[in-house]
C-alpha cells in the first residue's frame, strides 16, 4: 500500500495511522498530523519516520516544542508489527508505560524514551536482542526487571533522572556493557557484581547517596572514566591498581576531608577533579600520579602544596582557585608543562620571578587576590592568551609586559593603575580589554596602537576633575568623553551619526561642562586619537555635535556651553 508517497505493508501503515491520530489536536483537522516521512538523518530530533526497502526502519516521536499536537500517551498494542525497526525515539510525552508488544521488535538497536513519564518496564524487554543503546533517562522509574540480564548486546545504558534506589545485581550479566549513567538516582549502595563488566569504559554514578564502593568494582579493568560526583563518599576500594585503564575521576562535592590512600595507586590517571571538598592540604602522594594532567582542587581550604607535586611532568592545567594559598608556591614553577593555571581567590601576596619558567601556559587567573606587583619575568610567557588579574592592588605594570604579544584577553579590572608602560601598545592581538576601575586619568596613547582591540572597558578615573566642579557635571562628562573614546577605537568605520545617537540615547546627555581646563584637555586627547585612528576630518562629528548639544566649535576642539 502507499502511505506519504511511498510503499509500505499494511501492518506498519496502521501503526503509523494510529501514532498520527493519537497525536492530532483534533480529529477533524488533519493538517495537525505529526509523523512525517523524513530523507535525512535529523529524523531522530523531529517527529517522523524513516524507511529503508519497503519497511519502516527508524521511528521518532520527539515533540521538543510543538505545539499543534497532543502529547502520546501510550504507543500503540501493534507497535510490534514494525518488524523492521532499528530506531525507536520517543522524547516530551507523557508516557507511563510500554506495551508488551515492544518486545517483538527483535531488529530493534536504539531505544530512547527519555523526558517522559514511565514508570514501569515490561518484562518482554528482554526480546530485544539486537538492542545497542537503552536511554531511560528523566522518568519516574524506581526499579528495574530481572529481565535486563538477557540485553546481551547492550552496550549503552542511560538511567539518569529517575528514582532507583538500588541496581539488580544481574546487571552485572550484560558483558558487553561499555556506557552505564545512573546520575541523580537515590542509590545508597551498588552491587559489587558491576566488577564483572569487563567491556565497562564509562560508569557514572554521580549525584546519588553513596557512601562506600565496593571492591568487587575493582575487577572492571576497562574502566576508564569514573564519576562519583555528589556523594558522600566514606570508603573506597584499596585494590585501585588494578584500573590500569583508568583515565579521569571525578570525587567532586564528596565531603571529603582527606583523599583515599588508595587513589594515589591508580597507576595511569589523567585527569582527578577534587573540586568542592573540605581538604586542606596536599599530600605528598599526589607525586605518585605521574600520569596526570588535568588536577581541579578548586574551593577547598588548601593552605599549602606538597613539593612532591613538582613530579608531575605532564601536568596541563591547575585549578587551585577559592582556596587559602598565602604565596604562590615556587613548586608551581617546576611544572613547565602547564598551559592554565587558577590561582584566583586566595591571599597570595608576591609572585616569584620563577613564574617564567612556565612558558607553556596559555591561561593565567590571578584575580581576587593582594598582589601589588607584576614581576618582569612575566615577559617570558610567550604562549599566554589570557591573563586575569583583577581585583587585586597593582599599581604599576612592568615595562616588559608589552612582550606577551600572544595576549588576546586581558582583565586588570579593579586595581590601583595609573599608568600603563608605553610597551603596552605592544600587544598588538589584544582583542578583550578591562581596565576599569584603577586610578588612570586618561587614556594613555599607547591604546591608539592596540589594532585588534574589539572589546573595551576602560572607565577612565574623575578622581582629578573633582575640584571646583559639581558631581553631576562630572558624571555626565565622564559618560560623554568615555563613550567617545571607546566607541572610536572599537567601531573602526567612522560613523559620527552613531556614535552621537548611541551617547544620547544611553545617557540622555545634553549638556557638558567644557570650560575646566582639565575637562577640555581630556575632549582634545579624545579628539585626536579619533582622528589618528580614522585617518579623517572631525568637521561632520562636530556639525552634529554642535546640532545635537549646546556646543560651539572652538579652535581647539569644543567649547561647550551651559
């Protein structure tokens, strides 16, 4: 029969048929109809259905955010007669159940009934022995049949968002399991037979109520990414080292106040994230992870860093922000395979000249701390992209940061500059720059050389115009010369009718005050660098300012009148 101009037997077209009336608005509009055939691989996100020789072979009943049909209920008691299915996808219904007739999908591979309702698995499930993937997640199931064990093709199963309290022990049957999440359950203990899961790469079992792992998990060799995030953790396996495939843990939000001994024996770690804990120190041991490249030990109560840390050669990136650091640790500097590097949010108050060593790093975070000096040997930072170092005291930049000519982000918001070495025209990538908040009162020449300057937060400082002139005068012309600096520099088109339309609307400003003598040097400084940048007369700028504002043109520049 032909069913959406193509041939189909009778059977799959019912089901298709009574899919699509469940799915109408109404009856009577047949516009509403939702399960379309589709010739391209985006089936699986839109709602329809796929053929392949004569059968229906992929299936997706995804209603994300449409509107114009009613949300499944059930699927249809036939839904077996689609013998040919491989891709079952069915996302946002309202489903509490399946039939037991899914069970004779035996081509069946893929299998997603995720956001739904469901509540319950028929034991027939265990006729799906082509299944590949099973994703369960964001229900309400709160057990699992018996009849899983025999999935003996299974590689993937996704039980995230649901309300299972314990796993069946025979999950530990499916022996070619390779992906098992079980994320935001309310497990309090796993069976110790998921050590028999010998293909087993990935187990997430973050966001639960754990508090031991068992030691049988330890026979799972293939294991290589493990999450146990969100639980209280208060015992852990000792025979670690037999995960020789081991690559990342995860013991984020664990209450932990020490680290298991047996961690430091996973003898191939690559990646170990500690975030969120109540350690206060570094253990020695951490030398023994020399495999490591990735260590997170931000927002814990650290005080101090183990020199043993200096064995850890192939360390890329150190997250060590939020914590009780007081100096930079000159071990830091023996790790010269670092590319970034969080130090934000401590009390360290001195950088050491060995931070040149680390002439790999790309990012740098120092933000939020007490330093008042930058040292020169910073200027060996060749590969650095990103530097933060906000929030702290500096009050002068070194000459020689003009060498980090790799810089593309720069945030030195909130310190005490009031200055910037002439070098700093130097960093000619400078794409990001926040300067805000320091003590500079004008903007220093050097920026007209800044080429690639696309963001910029300058915030020039008042704090010299403040004698002999009212409060709300200073405002307005801070706003004013401001606007007129940052936009020159960034707009790069000269577009006067813009920038004047962009000052009154964001400021409402019609008046400023031009007779102080410090004011009209800053219009002129502004002035001028606007016209070395654009390489064109001011004459059209202030036509219109002198129309838009009460200014009158003065040899110099403006002279505004009140």
């Amino acid at each position: 029969m032909q069913y959406q101009g193509v041939e189909l037997p009778e059977k799959e077209i019912e089901v298709i048929k009574k899919i699509n009336d469940d799915l109408r608005k109404a009856p009577e509009d047949p516009d509403r109809i939702s399960l379309k055939r589709r010739w391209n691989s985006n089936y699986s996100f839109r709602p329809g259905f796929f053929v392949e020789s004569g059968h229906v072979t992929k299936l997706s009943i995804h209603l994300g955010a449409i509107h114009s049909v009613n949300p499944l209920e059930r699927l249809p008691e036939n839904i077996g007669a689609l013998t040919h299915l491989e891709f079952l996808n069915i996302f946002n219904n309202p489903i509490s159940s399946l039939p037991s007739t899914i069970g004779e999908l035996k081509r069946l591979r893929i299998l997603k009934v995720w956001k739904c309702k469901l509540g319950h698995l028929p034991d027939e499930l265990d006729g799906l022995k082509s299944l590949v993937e099973l994703d369960l997640s964001d229900n309400v199931l709160s057990a699992l049949p018996q009849s899983l064990e025999f999935l003996e093709n299974l590689r993937r199963l996704y039980l995230d968002r649901n309300n299972l309290r314990e796993i069946p022990r025979k999950v530990g049957a499916l022996s070619r399991l390779e992906h098992l999440s079980l994320t935001y359950n309310d497990l309090k203990q796993i069976p110790g037979s998921l050590g028999n899961l010998a293909e087993l790469k990935s187990l997430n079992l973050s966001k639960n109520r754990l508090k031991a792992i068992p030691e049988q998990l330890t026979r799972a060799r293939s294991l290589e990414n493990f999450d146990l995030e969100g639980n209280s953790l208060r015992s852990f396996p000792i025979s670690t080292h037999r995960w020789t495939s081991l690559q990342t843990l995860n013991l984020k939000t664990c209450d932990l106040t020490e680290i298991p001994a047996s961690v430091f024996d996973i003898p191939n770690l690559e990646r170990f994230d500690l975030q969120n804990n109540e350690l206060s120190s570094i253990a020695d041991e951490f030398g023994n992870l020399t495999y490591l490249k990735t260590l997170k030990l931000d927002d814990n109560r650290i005080h101090g860093l183990s020199e043993r840390l200096s064995a850890l050669k192939r360390l890329q990136t150190l997250d060590l922000r939020n914590n009780r650091l007081t100096q930079f640790s000159p071990v830091i500097c023996t790790l010269t395979s670092l590319r970034s590097l969080y130090l934000s949010g401590n009390e360290i108050s001195f950088l050491p000249p060995c931070i040149g060593n680390l002439r790999n790093l790309r990012a740098l975070n120092l933000s939020y701390n007490r330093l008042t000096e930058i040292p020169p040997e910073i200027s060996a930072l060749g590969a650095l992209f990103e530097f933060s170092c906000s929030d702290n005291q500096l009050q002068f930049l070194p000459p020689e940061f003009g060498n980090l000519e790799s810089l593309n982000i720069l945030n030195l918001n909130n310190n005490k500059l009031q200055s910037v070495p002439l070098e700093f025209g130097n960093l000619k990538n400078l794409k990001i720059l926040n300067i805000s908040n320091n003590y500079i009162a004008f903007p220093p020449e050097c920026f007209a050389d800044l080429k690639s300057l696309e963001i910029a937060n300058v915030d020039l400082s008042m704090y010299r115009l403040r004698e002999n002139l009212d409060p709300d005068i200073i405002r307005d012309s801070r706003r004013f010369i401001e606007d007129l600096w940052a936009y020159c520099i960034k707009l790069r088109q000269w577009d006067p009718n813009r920038l004047v339309q962009r000052i009154q609307r964001d400021e409402g400003l019609t008046h400023i005050d031009r007779e102080h003598p410090q004011l009209g040097m800053y219009v002129d400084f502004v002035l001028e660098k606007c016209r070395s940048l654009n390489n064109q007369t001011l004459s059209e700028f202030k036509a219109l300012i002198s129309e838009r504002f009460s200014l009158q043109v003065g040899e110099r520049g403006f002279k505004i009148l009140l």
